[in-house]
C-alpha cells in the first residue's frame, strides 16, 4: 500500500476536525464518566471530576471559597486581563 500524499493527509485532517464538531474555548462542559463522577471540562488542561456528595459540599461551601479568594488574592497568580 502506497503511503498517503500530503493533501490527502491534509483533507483527511479536515474531515476529522468536521466530524469532532467546533472546538469550544471559554465554555464549560459537563459530562458523567463511568463510575458516576462528574466531570468539568474547560477549566484547564485536564477535567475537574469529583462525586455527588463532594459537589454539593464544594457548592455549599462556595461563598467561603469567594471568601478566602479574595482574601489571599495577592498570593496568587493571577491570569492578566
């Protein structure tokens, strides 16, 4: 078998991209994986996933994470704008 050309390299590319869908930057997506967590995709390199209960303990604690946030922000490193 002959080794493929470089355009049919390129347009095979191309219609994998179409067939994956646009790629979303900014947005966030939910997902359950197959041991029932829940995954965050789009905060950053890889998925955020945790379990029932740890979500809505994370979520019940929310103002006290806004809280301490803001309290250290001068510790951390923040994305510039």
């Amino acid at each position: 078998m002959a080794e493929p050309t470089y355009e049919e390299l390129k347009a095979k590319l191309a219609d994998l991209e179409k067939q994956q869908g646009p790629r979303r930057t900014g947005s966030l997506e939910f997902r359950v994986g197959e041991k029932g967590g829940v995954s965050v995709y789009g905060l950053g390199r890889f998925p955020v996933t945790l379990y029932y209960e740890q979500w809505n303990r994370l979520l019940d604690a929310a103002e006290k994470l806004r809280e301490f946030l803001e309290e250290n922000k001068s510790k951390l490193k923040l994305k510039e704008q």
